[in-house]
C-alpha cells in the first residue's frame, strides 16, 4: 500500500449515496448470499464458504468484483468519482477478501478501505474485520504477510468453497486450476504461510456463478430505489423521445410516417444498452416495437416481441383496405433491467366545437377504445388480486371476469362472438423478469421476490364496420413491484403493490389527418371571438387538466379560455372542449385554505356533453378536473376574475366550497403537490423526485422492507409498527408506579468478561432501595454453564412469586429485575427466552424494559481491529438502548472515539453512557438503564424484526468466532501472592496471534494466599490490564432464585479462565507455578561456599583462641618465625564445622520433608 499520507476516509453513513440503504437492507442481501451454503439450505453439495477477492489479488476478476459490489451496494461504481478525488491508489480501494459462511463473515480490509466499509459491513452478523492499525499498517512488508496469513486464517477448516467467477450474462466453462494463478492464492503454497501444497488440492473449489446471479435478481428497496431513478427515468424519457417523434413527422412528413421512424427512439435505447449484455440469450429476452392498425396483428407482435422488427409498415396504408388505421400498438423495453411496458394509442377525428354534435352509429374506433378501457381496468384487477393470493391462476380468472362482465355491458354481438369462440386471442399473463429481461414463470402460492410484468393483449380485434375483418389488436401492460409475508396466526398474507411505469401515459389520441391537423391549428384563434358567451375571463392560459381517474386518465397540459358562460380547453393533438353551462351540473372548488397549494376545480359534466368530449376524457364519475397550480397566472386568475364573475354575472352553477376532497381525488392532489410545490423546509431527494407520482412509496418501501427481510409469522400487533404507520407502541405502558400491578420490568445487563459490568448491577441496586425491590438473576461466577433458557424460566418463576408474595400493608415498592448475561452469551438468545416463556401466565406479566451492554475499550480489540466475538452483533439495533463505556472516560482519547465510531455505524440510535469501570453517577443515566418501555419502542420493534427475522425462533448462536472457551479450577492450597500477580501482569505479553492457542483473557474468582488471612476476591483483564484484589468480609450468598441444582455456597478456592482454546492441564499448570514449590536439598561441600561466606565465617570466628606460637596485633596475624596472614591460621576448621553444621540441618530438612506427603495443588 502507497506510504503517502493522505486524509484518512470518512466511515459516515451519509456518504452511502442511495436513501433506502440501511443496515436492514444490507443485511438482508448477506442472508440471501448466506442461504446458498451448507447449512443454510440442507443440501449436502453446498459449498463451506464463498470467496471473494477483489482487485490485482484475484486478477482483477468480474464474479468477485461483482458479488462484491452487491453486497456493498455499488460501492465502487456509485462513489467511483469520489474514490477517483480521494487520491488513494486503486488497488489500495480494491485491497478486500470476503469469505462468507453460513452464519459470519470475514473480512480482509487495509486501513484506508477500513473505514470505508464500516457502514456497509459493521451491522453484518458475527462479521470479524482482519485489518491492521494504523501505526501497524506503516510497516509494508508486515502488512503483505498480513495479508497472506489473514487469507490463510478466513478459509482454516473449510473444506468445499464456492467462487463467483464469472459476471452475470457471462457465464462459461469454470477451471478451477486458474484460481491457481490469483496473487494472493499463490501465495497459500509458501510453507511459512499456506503450509505448502496447491489451493485447489487442499480445499474442494466449485463455481456459484449462476447461484448468486439469480440472488442479484431480487428485489429490495434499494433495488426499487434504482429502477425508479434510473432505469424508470430512461425509459420514460425514450417514451417521450417516441411521442415527440411521432407529433413531429405527423406535422412535417406524414406520408412517410413509417413504424421503423416512430420506434427509433426506442430502438436505440436498446441495442447500445444491449451491447454490455452480449452473453444473454436474445430468444428468451424481449424486445420494443411500434405497430400500427392492422399490422398489429397477433401472429406479428408475438414475433416482434422476441425479435427486432425487420419489416415496417406506412400509417397511411396500415388500416384496413389500406386507409388510416385507428390506432397503433408500443412497447418499450429497459435493455439492462427488467423493465417493460405496453400502450395503445389511438388515431382519432379533431374535436372541433363548431361543428355540430351529432348522435352517430358507434363505429371501430368507439369499440376500439372502449376495448381499452376494459383491459386496463381488467389488467389492474389482475395486478391486485395476484399481490393478495401469489396466485397467476386467481389473477387470470380475476381479469377474464371483468373482460366477461365489461363486454356484456358493451351488448354487440361481434365481441360477444369474438370472446365465447376466440378465447385464444385474449391473453393475460404475469410473470418474473430477472436483470436481462428473461422471464421467468411464478410459482403458484409462493412469494417470488422478482420484478414482475403483467401485460393483457386482445388479437386481431373484429371489425363492426367490415364484416369479417380485423382492425389489428390492442395491448396494455405494466411493470411492477410487488410484496408479501405472511401474518402470524391468520392464514392470510399483508401485501402491496406498485406500478413503476405508471407515468407513461397510458391513453393518447393524435390527430392524423391532414384536414384535421390542419383544422387543429386553426382552432385557438377562433376560441377567442365567440361573444355570444360573454366577455372574455382568461385567454389561451396553460393549464393542466384530468379526469381524476387513478387508472385511466393521466394529467393533460393545454391551454384554457374562459368566458363568462362558458369553459374551452384546447389540445394541440386533438382539438377544443368546449363546456357550457348546459354541460355543467355541478362546480366544486378545493383549495386548502391557503394560496400556496394547488387547486382544484372539479366540473361535473352532463352525459349528453360525451359527444363534446374526446374518448380518453369519458369517464364514469363524468368529471373534469381543472388544475391551478400556485404563483401560474391562471391561479391568480380564478380568484381575481373568474370565481368573482361566475357568482355574480354567469349562468353556471353556483361554486361550492370543499373542506375536504372526495376520496377518489385525493391521491392526485398529493401527486400534485409533490410534483409542483417543492417543499421549502425540507430538500427533496432524488428518490421523492423520481416517484412523485407514487402516493404509497414510503409506505410500500417500509412494506417491501418487512418482506425482503424474511420476517415470517409478522405478529398482527406489530404490523402497523413495522409498516410505519403506527408511531405508539402496541403495548400499554402503565405509569411504573402502580406498583399493585403483577406486571414486573426486567432489565438486561450484558457485556463480555471484564465489561465491569457486576459493578454496574451493584450501582443499580444501590440506587433508590427504597422505591425499588432488587432481584438480580445471574449465574454464579463458578458456574461456566452456557446459557439455558429453561434455568432462565425458571428463575423468572420464582421472581413473580417473589413478586407477588408481597404484604397487604407493606410499603409497596417496585420490584425490578435484573438478568445478567454471562460470558459471551448472545443477547438475542437471552430476549428471546424472556419473550417467549412458555407459561402463559407468568409471560403476560414479563416485560423487559431496556438492555444495557458495557463495553471496555480497552478491552475491546482481540488484536489489530480484530473485535472480541459476538460484541458488534449484540450491540445491533433494536438489541440494546444503551452502551456503557467503562474506560476511556476522561479526556480526549483517541481509542474511544475509534470504538464509538464502529458502534455508532451499527447502531446509530444508542445512547453512550461514559462510566468509569461501570460506575453511573447521574441519575438521568439510571433512568435510562432502568426504562420500563424504551425496549418496546417503534423503533426497537422494527429493527428487531428486519435485523433479525428468525429472533423468536433463535437457535444458539455458537457461530461467535473466535470461538472462547472457559475452565473453572477449585483447589484449596493458598497461593503465592507475588508469584499469582506476577504471573497474571506477565500473561499479556504471553498473547499469541492466530489462531490465539490457550489465550487467557480473563481471570475469575476467589482464592487464599500465604502470606494473608482470608479470602480474596480476584479478577483480571488481560487486554486492559485491570486488576482487582478484594478481601471477602463475609461468605458469598447465592442467589436464592437460583435453580435447585445450583451447586451450595462455598468457601473453597476456584478461578475460572477465559481464552480461546484453553487446555486444562495447561491451566493447571500455569496455577502450579503461583504456589511455592518445596524440594530436597544437597549436601554442602567446602567447593560450595562463596568468598562471601568464607569472609563470614572467620569474621565470626577471628578471635577465637590462637594455636601456640601466634599472636594477634590488631590487624595482622603473626607467627613466631615471623609468618604474617590476615586470616586466623585455623580457618580452615572453621569451615570444616560450618559445612558440617549446615549439612546436619539440610538432613534435617530431607528427613523431615521425606515424612511427610506433597500434596498437588488440586488433591
């Protein structure tokens, strides 16, 4: 990695570009990659793990360039500008290794695309991150065999790993031998970090290509985020590019008005979006198509839908006997997404209102659009009935239904020939579209979280004009998204749908005529001299206009003039309206009591005014829905002249005032709204922009959220909350002082060994004695027992019995309970117990109030960013309320903020309470530790559901990684007390790194030492260095809620380890050596003694009696001869009767150490 210094990466949440992202959705996207392995789906060929390694350590390969950047969601294509100015060095943001299992993940990261991954990933179930430190990461050759050994590490003790190789429409022949050739996997056959040996002979590898390529297909939020900002976006303005086309070589060259001309647009948009999809099978994709009249025939469309058009019609020839025909067929198709929609259009007369209004025989035309009326209705029916029953098979009897009934309405015996004898020619269809546009057929009954089209077609429509021809045939269809789960205890499922092509206009009429072309253009000028209908209000004003129909109608812009008895509205595409008040029954007026909001005048029409109307605009309500949006000149106009006429001077009828719209309009005003008055105090975002003209969207996206979570058996209580449209909790919470209720609060008290937090529970129950009634449910501290939620149930037994044991006349005071996890117990499975006792009785009276979590910062990092096991999992949103910071606390601290930041990317609504060693000091903090109803909050009960979807269900989580392990030692010998603290001080620097063999990392519990009277009351931090030594005063009291066979108070010494692989013959033997060790001693021999002793022994021994012939002078010794010696001349007796004494005493020793038995410390 470059060595340069460069800003290191902001791990915000809001740099994630796409608004629907949140931890919920990233989740859901790794349990659908987690639902491929073995162990998730029962199938035994399912590989162990699925690797992915991105850049130049998998030569650059697409499959894991592409699972990647799914399960990232795009990160490296959305944010690829900014990467580009961030300055790093691409293969510095492509440097990651993923190995998904069944229930983790491992990540390989450096320190720069670290903090870019973290809001991505850090919410990711029992996810571990193998990343350096900073200061680490400065030594590049330490960072390389990192690297290679973290690679080593992720895959140990896999033995079947799936690899994405090839990119979606790309798919070929997997040589598993290539993995081969992969940097990072070369690297596996070096002896000091792979051990030696081929990957691929080592490790089972197969292609799950095709596998997660279908799981790319389904659809979340972010997913709908993206079709309705781009891929909606584009198809939408082709359709526009399509109708423009058309409008522009019907004025200049409608001679020459091909099919091939008008499609162009669509054509294009295409085949250059096709050409990055080379690999996909074009027989089984579709394709767009502009057909006119006759040519639309069924055995054309069913050709063309498949195939690129390769034979054009002219619209002067295309209707029958080669005159215009009546309308023309379209279909639009997204080349890179599943996105397809269908129109008829119609070809009819100029409306012109000076000609007179005449009762004429229905012809084609008439039964043509009328035709299309009732397929839309029908394909709509259609939609909704198959989001309520997954079933195609109801849909389809639901639409031939409406078809039946609507063409007995109808009464010509043509169509009712057409439809009893030609069943063939009407077709309805749902079905799934993946990516590419391939189809897929839906499964009865069951949920397919595809993309959906649902198109419904009439073929080769009879003429009534002549016998025994046909017109061509009509088409409508739609995209859609559709969502489902079902509801716990009900056999019924909540479902919702969305239309996402629902702005293209879904009814046109063009004038093709040349005459009435002509005549349209001439229409506007006339429109302004017509006096007999009063003075002119407002003239050739733009305007929008609708018939308030949610299916059929869209919303028109043309122009409006005013009379003062009369309303004309022109269209350039097919002429004038014009309403009079013989025309008008009935005038409403909406406008929201403020000049800021769009207004609405709605014109109910008589039904004799159809014959002024054009098709598209006869609806059954018989309304017309005038548009005024705010600051137009229009707007202005109604209040100022035409309302002030119109009461005093006009023929109309009076206007009446709404207070509020019919039901059936007020969609459309929200619409409006969206579309035309931004609003001022908060941004609008893209997403809003883009699906304006979407009424439900929030409320489908929170439905889709639920859905694509996996949450099964919804409890029906909760649905409003996790559907957003409830913001109180289901449940009732009483005010916590009635104490007479059999209702009890538990609160949850959880962190790993050495959080600190038993002093937290001590803070607690000395907080307020007497308003509170403490019963503390823990497992006692020798007791290394996993978790066992039926010993839970029965504590929580005995609690309410406690509970309720209360006196009559007692000072009533609140009973609270506290749970204590132990060790590294996952807190869902601890939540999950409480919820879900079995004995209805005592499960109505628990609640549990608000979970806690501690958490040292110092003793949160295993090594490098390696986290202790199972903390960011329990600390998930809807989990906990809060964390408590038990180190760290005073100052600005750099470890701290590192810590707050990773959990605050995984749960962005706790509340982090500082607390020095798990000592809370304000009582606002308390408070909150102590809740009665923040666990139940909105919020909490969503994000339990979408986190976890399975939570009421949980098996044990032993998927924590590494995975820790405890050994509990009683023995009754007392300890040495240095050599004990020493060996704890010592047990730091000890610290292996992977895979972390007999690791201690807390030490737990009660012992005697030589030196002091008593028991002591011990425990120590590995990674924090935290050490406590406390005297126990009195005997330890167990719980009297603890179950039967809890084992009785004792007085004996234990301590309980906790590491990782931890061997108990080690640990014995490691508390071996904190004892002093007795042993025999030899024998002293004159060559034993030091110059020292020797000193020793003639200082003691100098004035002794001098032999005959010597004398002593102070300083020297003498002889008579004149000899001279600083040393008494019988030194060497004296030695000789010290090394004897000194023997007599160490036989003395071996004697008595020979009668008496050693005993083990553990005997």
């Amino acid at each position: 990695m470059s060595s340069k210094k460069l800003k290191r990466p902001s791990s915000a949440r809001r740099h994630i570009n796409y608004e629907t992202f949140n931890q919920f959705v990233s989740g859901s996207r790794l349990r659908r990659i987690q639902s491929l392995l073995n162990g998730n789906n029962g199938q035994a060929d399912s590989p162990d793990s699925i690797l992915s390694i991105t850049g130049i350590d998998s030569r650059y390969n697409e499959g894991c360039q592409h699972l990647t950047n799914y399960l990232l969601f795009d990160f490296f294509t959305s944010r690829k500008t900014e990467l580009e100015r961030s300055g790093f060095d691409e293969e510095d943001l492509d440097d990651i290794i993923l190995v998904i299992n069944s229930n983790s993940v491992d990540i390989y990261c450096n320190v720069i695309n670290y903090h870019y991954l973290l809001p991505y990933t850090s919410h990711w179930f029992n996810v571990r991150y193998h990343c350096l430190t900073d200061t680490e990461a400065e030594d590049e050759e330490m960072e390389e065999d990192f690297k290679m050994l973290s690679f080593v590490a992720m895959i140990k003790d896999k033995k079947c790993i799936g690899i994405p190789f090839f990119s979606p429409g790309h798919g070929g022949k997997f040589d598993k031998f290539v993995i081969e050739k992969w940097p990072i996997v070369q690297a596996f056959a070096l002896d000091e970090i792979g051990g030696g040996g081929f990957f691929t002979m080592n490790y089972e590898v197969c292609d799950v290509s095709s596998k997660v390529e279908e799981l790319y297909n389904h659809v979340d939020p972010v997913t709908m985020e993206i079709l309705l900002t781009q891929n909606v976006k584009l198809l939408e303005r082709q359709w526009t590019d399509m109708e423009a086309r058309f409008k522009l070589e019907l004025s200049n060259k409608m001679e020459k008005l091909t099919e091939e001309i008008v499609a162009e647009p669509l054509f294009s948009y295409y085949k250059h979006g096709r050409i990055v999809s080379s690999g996909v099978d074009k027989n089984k994709s579709r394709c767009p198509y502009v057909l006119y009249g006759r040519h639309a025939s069924q055995s054309e469309i069913e050709k063309v839908s498949h195939e690129l058009m390769d034979r054009y019609e002219d619209i002067s020839t295309s209707g029958i006997n080669n005159k215009l025909p009546h309308h023309m067929v379209c279909q639009a198709v997204s080349p890179n997404s599943p996105l397809v929609c269908s129109r008829t259009y119609f070809f009819t007369p100029v409306v012109d209102p000076f000609k007179d209004v005449k009762t004429e025989e229905k012809g084609d035309l008439w039964y043509l659009t009328n035709l299309y009326k009732i397929m839309i209705e029908a394909l709509f029916g259609g939609i909704y009935s198959y989001t309520k029953t997954q079933s195609v098979k109801k849909a389809t009897s639901s639409v031939f239904y409406v078809i039946e009934e609507s063409l007995r309405e109808i009464d010509h015996p043509i169509f009712q020939n057409y439809f009893n004898n030609n069943r063939s020619k009407f077709v309805f269809n749902i079905e799934g579209v993946d990516n590419f546009g391939i189809c897929h057929q839906l499964e009865e009954g069951v949920y397919m979280p595809l993309i959906k089209t649902s198109s419904i077609s009439f073929f080769d429509v009879p003429s009534v004009e002549h016998s025994g021809k046909s017109v061509g045939s009509l088409v409508f269809g739609e995209s859609f998204i559709d969502s489902s789960f079902i509801i716990k205890g009900q056999n019924q499922m909540s479902s919702d749908h969305v239309i996402l092509t629902s702005n293209i206009s879904r009814q046109n009429l063009f004038s093709v005529k040349e005459a009435d072309i002509k005549s349209c253009k001439q229409l506007p000028e006339q429109l302004t001299t017509l006096e007999k209908y009063g003075d002119i209000l407002v003239s050739r004003e733009i305007i929008h206009y609708t018939t308030g129909s949610p299916q059929y109608s869209q919303i028109f812009t043309g122009e409006v003039t005013v009379y003062e008895n009369a309303v004309i509205l022109h269209h350039v595409e097919y002429g004038s309206i014009l309403l009079t008040h013989t025309d008008i029954q009935h005038i409403q007026l909406y406008d929201a009591d403020t000049n800021s909001s769009v207004w609405l005048l709605i014109l109910y029409l008589d039904k004799l005014s159809h014959g002024k109307l054009p098709v598209h605009l006869i609806e059954d309500k018989n309304q017309l829905v005038l548009i005024f949006l705010p600051k137009t000149p229009i707007h202005k106009h109604l209040n100022t002249q035409i309302l002030r006429k119109w009461k005093t001077e006009s023929s109309f009828p009076v206007v009446e005032r709404l207070e509020e719209l019919p039901q059936h309009l007020i969609s459309l005003h929200s619409q409006l709204q969206k579309q035309f008055v931004p609003n001022s105090s908060t941004k609008t975002t893209n997403l809003e922009k883009s699906a304006y003209h979407i009424d439900h969207i929030k409320r489908f996206i929170n439905h889709l959220s639920v859905c694509t979570a996996g949450c099964k058996d919804v409890d029906k209580n909760h649905l409003p909350l996790l559907l957003k449209s409830q913001q109180t909790s289901p449940t009732t919470d009483d005010d916590e002082e009635q104490t007479d209720s059999d209702e009890i609060t538990i609160s949850i008290i959880a962190g790993v060994p050495g959080s600190h937090k038993q002093t937290l529970v001590s803070t607690l129950t000395n907080y307020t004695k007497e308003k509170y009634r403490w019963i503390v449910l823990k497992q006692p501290n020798d007791d290394i027992s996993e978790f066992d939620a039926k010993r839970l149930h029965k504590q929580l037994n005995g609690a309410l019995t406690v509970h309720r044991r209360r006196k009559p006349g007692a000072i009533r005071r609140i009973t609270k309970v506290i749970v204590v996890t132990n060790s590294f117990t996952d807190i869902g499975e601890v939540i999950n117990a409480i919820e879900t006792h079995p004995d209805q009785d005592v499960n109505k009276c628990l609640k549990i109030g608000a979970v806690t979590i501690c958490i040292d910062p110092l003793n949160f990092y295993l090594e490098h960013r390696l986290i202790l096991p199972g903390i960011l999992t329990d600390c998930g949103e809807g989990w906990i309320n809060n964390i408590i910071l038990t180190s760290c606390t005073t100052g600005q601290n750099d470890l701290m903020k590192d810590v707050q930041s990773i959990l605050r990317c995984v749960n962005t609504n706790v509340a982090f309470i500082p607390a020095e060693r798990g000592e809370v000091h304000r009582s606002t903090d308390l408070d909150n530790i102590l809740s009665s109803k923040e666990f139940y909050s909105p919020s909490m009960i969503h994000a339990r559901y979408l986190s976890r979807p399975d939570w009421r269900n949980l098996k044990s989580s032993s998927g924590f990684q590494p995975k820790m392990n405890q050994i509990l030692l009683n023995f009754k010998q007392p300890l040495d007390k240095s050599r004990f603290i020493n060996k704890l001080k010592s047990m730091k620097s000890s610290l292996d790194s992977h895979p972390w063999y007999n690791n201690i990392y807390h030490v737990q519990g009660q012992v005697t030492f030589t030196d002091s009277e008593g028991l002591y009351e011990v425990q120590f931090v590995t990674l924090s260095g935290y050490m406590r030594l406390q005297l126990v005063e009195t005997s330890p009291v167990t719980d009297h809620l603890s179950s039967s066979s809890s084992p009785p108070p004792t007085m004996s010494n234990y301590l309980v380890y906790t590491g990782c692989h931890l061997q108990e013959e080690n640990i014995k033997n490691w508390l071996r050596s904190c004892r002093i060790q007795l042993k025999k001693k030899d024998l002293l021999t004159r060559q034993d003694l030091t110059k020292d002793e020797i000193n020793e022994i003639h200082k003691n021994n100098h004035l002794r009696q001098l032999p005959s012939g010597w004398f002593y002078n102070g300083s020297q010794f003498i002889s008579l001869t004149g000899e001279k010696t600083y040393q008494h001349p019988n030194l060497e007796d004296f030695i000789e009767e010290y090394v004897k004494l000194k023997n007599q005493e160490i036989l003395e020793h071996n004697q008595k150490m020979e009668s008496e038995k050693i005993v083990d410390l553990f005997e």
